[in-house]
C-alpha cells in the first residue's frame, strides 16, 4: 500500500506537545502558588521564617449584629473569608517584587488620563468665593498709604495615582517657602461618597451618644486622628474628595458630656511636620500632641494629672522607613525618617495582645536598646512605625493609687500612647476594633462594669470614628 507522508499531523503533534507543557507548567505554577502561601503564613505566625510586612490590613466585609438571624454563623463565614484573603494577599512568594514592577507600568500608562479626570472633577465642586471686602469696617478706613509685600502662601498640586476597595490614593507636591525645595507626601481618602459617609456618620454619632448617656458616671472622651481629608488645606486642594464637612459635623453632634479633641491639621506644614509622608499614621511629633491633647481633656476632670514632655530620639536619623501607603502603591521612590518619643516613664507592668495582626513583640525599653544599637530591620518593607511599640492589651503602674481605671477603645493609632496616658492612672485595659479573633461579641460595658472602669477615650482614625468606615470602630457596645 502506498503511504503519502502528511507533515500536518507533525505540526499537529509539535502544537499539541506545547500545548501540553504549558498547561502543565501553568498548573505547577498555580499549585505552587496555593501550596507556598498558607505554609508562609503558618511558618511565619511560628516565627520559623520571616516574611516581609507589605502593609495589607484586611478587613472582614461585613459584620452581622447580634441577635440577627444566623449571626455566629455568618461572622464565622465573613471572618474564614478574611483570612484566606490575608493569607493569598500577604504571603504570596516575591509580592513585594511583581507587584512593584507592575505598578510602575500601570501608573505611567494612566497618568495623563487621570490628572485630566481629578481635574475635571474638581470643577464640578462648587465653592463659594469669599469677596474680601464684605466684612470690612469702615469706620477703621484710612488715607494712609500701606504697602505691604505679600505674604509667600504654599500652593500645593495634587496628582491621582491610584485606588484600591477602600482608598484611593494621590501624590502630592508642595513648596513651602518662596523659591524653596519641592516637598512631596502621599494622601489616601475613603473611597466611599460623599452621601455614605454622611449618613453612618449621623448613625456613628447617635451611637456614641446613646452609650454615653446611659453609663455618666464614666467619663468619655472621642479622639478621632485627623487624616489629611479632614483639614480644610485638603478642601482647597482637592475639593471633590474633602472630608473636612463631614468631620467637622459629627463633632458638632456630639453631646455637651463627650470631651473632644483632634491634631490640627491647618497647613502643608502641619501635615508634614506631624504625619508621615509615605504611612498614613502620626508620626512622633503627632502622636506626642495627641498625647498632650488627652492628657489635657483628663486634666480637666483630675487636676493632679502632670502632662509629661518626652524627649525625642531620630536614632541619627539613620532608619529610613518606607510607609504603609509606598507598600500600598509598591512605589519605594520617597520614604521617612522614623523617629520615637521617650517619656521616662515610671515602673509598670504590661500584658501584650496576642490577637491582633500588627506591632512588635519586644518593649518599649527593648525596641529603644535595639534602635540605639543598630539592630534594627532595614527591609524596605518593614514598617517600623508598626513594629516599634508593642501591642498591649493591660498595663499597670503599681505605684499609682488614683482610684481612676482607663479604658482605650483604639486602632493602629493608638500604640505609642498607651504607656504614657496609662500612667495617669492604676490600671488601663485596651481593646483593639481590628482584633479579629474574639470580635464582634465583645461588650464593652461588661468590662465598664466588671473592672471599674473610670474613663474611656476613643483613639482611632478619624473615618473610624465619624463614620464607623470599616464597620468596627465601636463593636458591641450595648
């Protein structure tokens, strides 16, 4: 029989043999993928192997009240979901790596594009111009001839660079003295609008109220951390993405019994001087005037209260710190200069919080000998603002005998603190809104009850605070 050589079916062979190994290495890659990452995860929570910190916080999405049909069930459902985002989002083999490289891409291919939008949206904004003469005094007029120089006033420039399910973030250029050096920061603002804010910021506000107004024997003080959103320098900035309305408003509702307080945030420099460039924390000039703040709003019910003044230490400003916001955006082009506050604090005794998902291990007087020392981490991605103060859950000045027990209901924000204003009173117990392994059940006004709870202060963002932003500011309070 005669045979006619078809060099089809070769080709056939050769495309089908190539499929074949793709598909192969493809599947290797992503069983790979599923396998490294929960055992990362298990190897690093076992202190085995160290991962980089890349500065994901992950939320569960919702959160069911109870009492509510399916409640346990349904939180434990939110919560595996939550940690199997954290474990697929945090410990993935070379993230920081892939995810830098891809970022780059992507924000020079949408530059352009967004700088015309944020413009675009900006203009929507209506402001009402203020006519610099309708307030003037006439009877103060006079014919003298006044020539002044014109006060140099910063002008900043915001531009968009990205966004995520919570934020979106933007870059911004200032120069704060006339032919001065350009000074550049990053800003993150909720993602929600406008209306969304606004209506869980009035539910926030009655909320606190009504658990204010049925414990008055306790005293409460709200301390909600101002972001750059809030200030009425961002407002000018970037008016289509301000929060400073907002803000402003759930302090107003708050009632006369609430002590309130908050940094000021009322210029560029401000901003600068006292936040991060590149972490959307404090940093120790902020958290040393959030400390005076509260210990000023103690003072007024407990006039024995001594404000401390810490002493300042920048390690020879030699530990460079890349912020939560440059791991969010995988862009290590700027990065601070970390800094800590001293307060020589009495003897006291700590209890550390196993439960929460960021802060250092070691003591305030460990994390002090260490930096000193030179024994710090100089990964880019170690956040050492995180790291620095340990995660506390009681502390206990033995020598103190005021009668005054402090709670603080608080957040990432609140870790420098909680040594220097615990040591206003005997005991401080703190409750951390993102510890998500004993929450939602958690009452607040058991342990009111149980330890003889004096005051509680609110230490958390502000979005936390005015608008309850990631559904968790307060948890059960009643």
């Amino acid at each position: 029989m005669y045979m006619c050589y078809n060099p089809n079916k070769k080709v056939e062979k050769v495309v089908y043999l190539r499929n074949k190994i793709f598909v192969s290495v493809f599947c290797v890659f992503i069983l790979g993928v599923m396998i490294s990452a929960p055992l990362n995860a298990v190897l690093t929570h076992l202190e085995i192997v160290k991962t980089a910190n890349v500065g994901n916080v992950i939320e569960v999405e919702k959160v069911y009240e109870e009492g509510t049909f399916g409640a346990p069930l349904f939180n434990a459902i939110e919560e595996g979901k939550r940690s199997v985002a954290d474990v697929y989002t945090n410990y993935i083999p070379f993230y920081v790596n892939i995810t830098t490289a891809a970022k780059s891409v992507e924000y020079t291919l949408n530059k352009s594009f967004a700088a015309y939008l944020l413009e675009k949206g900006n203009e929507l904004v209506v402001l009402t111009p203020v006519d610099p003469g309708e307030n003037e005094d006439s009877s103060d007029a006079t014919t003298d001839t006044v020539i002044e120089v014109p006060k140099y006033i910063p002008q900043g420039k915001a531009e968009y660079i990205d966004d995520d399910s919570f934020y979106r973030y933007y870059k911004v250029a200032v120069q704060l003295e006339e032919n001065g050096p350009t000074e550049e920061f990053y800003a993150r603002v909720p993602e929600k609008s406008q209306a969304e804010l606004y209506e869980k910021m009035e539910l926030q506000a009655a909320k606190i109220n009504d658990f204010a107004s049925r414990m008055p024997e306790v005293n409460w003080y709200v301390f909600p951390v101002t972001c750059f959103e809030d200030s009425e320098v961002f407002k000018d900035l970037v008016p289509s993405e301000s929060k400073y309305n907002i803000f402003h408003s759930f302090l107003d509702k708050l009632d006369d019994g609430i002590q309130y307080d908050f940094v000021k945030i009322d210029s560029y420099e401000d901003k600068l001087t006292k936040y991060y460039r590149t972490d959307h924390h404090w940093n120790v000039y902020g958290y040393t005037e959030g400390y005076t703040r509260i210990a000023s709003m103690f003072k007024e019910n407990y006039p024995d209260i001594e404000i401390r003044v810490p002493e300042i230490n920048t390690f020879n400003n030699e530990v460079k710190m890349y912020g939560s916001i440059d791991l969010a955006l995988s862009d290590y082009t700027m990065y601070d200069i970390f800094a800590a506050a001293d307060f020589s604090l009495p003897k006291h005794t700590s209890i550390r919080e196993d439960n929460v998902s960021y802060g250092g291990k070691n003591t305030t007087e460990q994390s002090f000998f260490i930096y000193k020392n030179g024994g710090y981490n100089t990964e880019k991605s170690y956040n050492h603002y995180m790291q620095f103060y340990r995660i506390n859950r009681e502390l206990t000045y033995p020598e103190n005998n005021t009668g005054r027990n402090l709670l603080i209901i608080g957040d990432s924000y609140c870790p420098p603190l909680l040594e220097p204003l615990a040591s206003h009173f005997d005991k401080t117990y703190v409750r951390y809104v993102d510890n998500n392994f004993e929450m939602p059940e958690y009452k607040y006004e058991d342990l009111i009850n149980e330890y003889g709870i004096t005051d509680v202060v609110l230490v958390q963002i502000s979005s936390r605070v005015y608008c309850d932003y990631f559904n968790d500011s307060l948890l059960k309070l009643n």
